[in-house]
C-alpha cells in the first residue's frame, strides 16, 4: 500500500498574504485563517501541514492542520 505524506505549505508559498480566505496553491484552495496568519507573522519560516480533501465537484480544498515551527 502506498502512503501519501500530507503536504505543507510555508507563508511565502502564498505571497504572505494578509487577508482571511481562500488562497489558490498549486492543484487547490487553501483555506487561510486569521490565526495562520499571526502565527506565520510570528515565525515567518514556519510551516503547516494540509488536510486535503475534495469537494462535491473533484476540486482539492486543504486548510492548515499543525504548525511546524522553524528551526
């Protein structure tokens, strides 16, 4: 069986945004709260990690799950 790792995404792959809401990322939409973005202002080269799933029409969601800061 194969596994899949769960991908993460850091604060640059989506511009720093600033702004609550869906953000395009490569093949989805990422769900982006207020509280990502204060934690990705207080450790900028953080990461998260992403639940995906589909919606009712085969497009990708994720939303950030757990936060790895950085080193």
């Amino acid at each position: 069986m194969k596994r899949t790792a769960m991908p993460t995404i850091g604060w640059v792959d989506v511009d720093c945004t600033e702004r609550e809401g869906q953000v395009a990322y490569r093949d989805m939409m990422i769900s982006i709260r207020r509280s990502e973005i204060d934690t990705w202002r207080d450790d900028p080269d953080g990461r998260f990690k992403l639940a995906v799933r589909a919606d009712g029409e085969g497009r990708k969601i994720a939303e950030p799950v757990k936060f790895y800061p950085s080193l």
